[in-house]
C-alpha cells in the first residue's frame, strides 16, 4: 500500500490521518486491521503479532488441501503487505484542520439599559418626556368628568325650577323629591329634612279636632321616640297620611273630614282610625281613595323576594308596600291579609285577586 498524497483532505480516519479507502480508514489503519491490531499497536507488538501470523497462515500447514493452501497463501501476501507498510510507514502525527484564531474578547461595556448602575441621562429625559405626554391625558379625563357633573347639576336645576314652577307638575314634583329624600334617610342614617320643600296649605281645623289635640296628655306626647318624632315631622310635610299623624296634621293635608265619630274621621268612604290623639290605622275605599304611605322602620333585606312568618312589619312592607287596610296587627291589600304579633308576622290569608309574596 502506498501512500496517495492527492488524497489528503478528504475525510480524516478515526486516528486523524486522512482517509484513503472507501470504509474511511487510513492505510495505516488497514494494514493494522489486517494483523488484528488497534491504532495505538507498538512495533515490537506489530513484530511479534506478524510472526504469529506467518506461522499460522504458512500454505506448508495445508499442504493436504490444496484449496485451503491457495486460500492460506493469498492471505500471506496480505499479511506480509501490511507488515511492509507498517515497516516503511510509522506512526505520523494526525492532520488536524485549520484552527480559527480565537476571537479577542469584547471589553464589557456597560449598555444604555443596564439598569443595574444609575439610569443615564438620556433615559431620564425619555421619562421626563413620556410623563410630560400622559399629563394632558389625565387633565382631559379630569375635566370631561367635572364637565359632566356640572352639566348634570344644571339640567338638574333647570327641571327642578321648571317643575316646580308649573302648577299641574309641582305637586307631584315635590312628592317625588320628598320620597327619594325620604329613601335616601332610611338608607344611610340621617333624619334630617329638607327647609326648602314647602308644606301643604294647612286648612281650617274643626273644634273638636283641635281639642281632641290640645287634650292630649303630655306624657302620651313624650313617649314618642326621636325616630318617630323625626319621621312624623317628615311625613307632615308630604301630601301622605302615615301612622303617628294628630287629628290637625291629618286635617292640614286633607282638608275637613266628610264626617267624624269619637277617634274616627271619615273621608267619602274611606276611614282614619286614632288612638290617643295619633293615627292608628285606616280603610282606604277605592272608589274615594287617600293618599297613605307607610314606611319601612329598617333598610329592606338585599335579595329579599319574599316573607314568611316571624318576618317584620318592615320586611312585609318592603316587598308589598303601602298596605289599604292597616291596623296594629293587620296589613290588608285587596282581599288579602297579613296578621302580626308583636311586630312579627304570624299568619296571612291569600287571595288570587291580590296574590302576597310569600314563601310557598
């Protein structure tokens, strides 16, 4: 075997010489293959191996057969051509491709945005600018909302003095205020009353009437409750009849009764019940209704759609409203009833004319 020079660069055997056969092994590395030895054989090894081999593929050994002698003397002259090469050709230092110059290391230099250090000048002019650009946004926000308040407050103004104004809206302009006054009370805790609402003309009182007033005892008068007393001043001011009226705010919202007997004041036919000198109670007819109101002594129930027993006075209210006959211990809608004990609901009687919202 003789080393071809043309053949360099080709492709390299796993020992690092080039390759010069089609299995990409060097010469080298065949003829070593051929005597059974590995790349990193010495010569005394490749020596010792070959005499063996000579020995054992003599064609004398097969002399009896003639076709294993010609088989052991072709494989000779392959023994004998490797060990030849090995001879002529030690053991060279591996070609190895061109090593590119290793790259000269980039000096760190800190970046622009490393924020690991302070923030450059030129990231805070960035800021400052970019703080600069959102500030008109938000005074744009800012005064659209505050446009709009104020827009809302005008048209509120301008319809309040509008309707207040015309006589076939004010009644009922003034009733809506008051009632959503009223809510708005009952909601968040406060009592107080609006001075710019005005009363109702008060109409002239009968005798009896102011006597049965001015003949109410004191201490009768001083165990109603500041609560009570805040919600009767309240309800005097609104065309409503409501429980805890006396006998002269009744007639100041109303006019003269049709009729009166004892603690009675009859309406056409609807009735006014009193007890000690302060409405207790009314029958309201539908063919000359008037106008009553009964609130709610607690915020109604979030969620709440229905009652049952041992409910209040105040949850029954919430969810049937203002009650046509009412009494200490009966609400009456229609034809149907909710009786109370003690404030709390203890039966009803249910009609399909006027159907009650209760827990079925």
């Amino acid at each position: 075997m003789v080393f071809d020079p043309s053949k360099a660069g080709k492709s390299l055997c796993a020992c690092g010489m080039v390759a010069d056969t089609f299995g990409g092994l060097c010469d080298r590395c065949v003829s070593l293959q051929t005597l059974g030895l590995t790349s990193d054989a010495t010569s005394d090894l490749i020596e010792n191996t070959y005499r063996t081999l000579v020995k054992v593929w003599h064609p004398d050994r097969f002399s009896h057969d003639p076709k294993l002698s010609k088989d052991a003397e072709e494989k000779l002259k392959e023994i004998n051509s490797a060990h030849d090469y090995l001879l002529t050709h030690p053991k060279q230092r591996p070609e190895r491709p061109a090593e590119k110059p290793p790259t000269p290391e980039r000096p760190f230099v800190p970046s622009d945005f490393d924020f690991e250090g302070e923030e450059t000048e030129e990231i805070k002019r960035i800021l400052r600018r970019r703080e600069k650009s959102r500030l008109p946004g938000i005074l744009l926000r800012i005064g659209i909302a505050l446009g709009a308040v104020a827009f809302v407050a005008i048209l509120w103004f301008a319809g309040d003095s509008f309707l207040s104004s015309n006589q076939l809206t004010a009644r009922s302009w003034n009733e809506l205020k008051l009632e959503l006054q009223h809510d708005f009370s009952v909601h968040f805790g406060s009592t107080s009353t609006s001075a710019a609402q005005p009363a109702p003309v008060a109409a002239p009182a009968t005798s009896t009437t102011v006597a049965a007033a001015e003949t109410t005892p004191a201490s009768q008068k001083e165990k109603i409750s500041p609560a009570q007393q805040a919600q009767k001043h309240l309800v005097a001011a609104k065309p409503y009849i409501t429980a805890g009226l006396t006998p002269a705010e009744v007639i100041s919202v109303l006019g003269n009764p049709t009729s009166s007997t004892g603690e009675k004041m009859f309406y056409s036919g609807s009735e006014i019940d009193f007890k000690n000198g302060q409405v207790a109670g009314w029958k309201i007819d539908p063919a000359a209704p008037i106008r009553v109101k009964l609130w709610s002594e607690t915020p109604s129930v979030p969620g709440l759609n229905t009652f049952g027993l041992g409910s209040t006075k105040s949850d029954v209210i919430a969810l049937q409203g203002t009650p046509t006959i009412f009494s200490d211990n009966d609400f009456g809608y229609g034809n149907s009833h909710v009786f109370f004990q003690n404030n709390r609901v203890t039966s009803w009687k249910d009609s399909a004319s006027a159907p009650l919202r209760v827990a079925r």
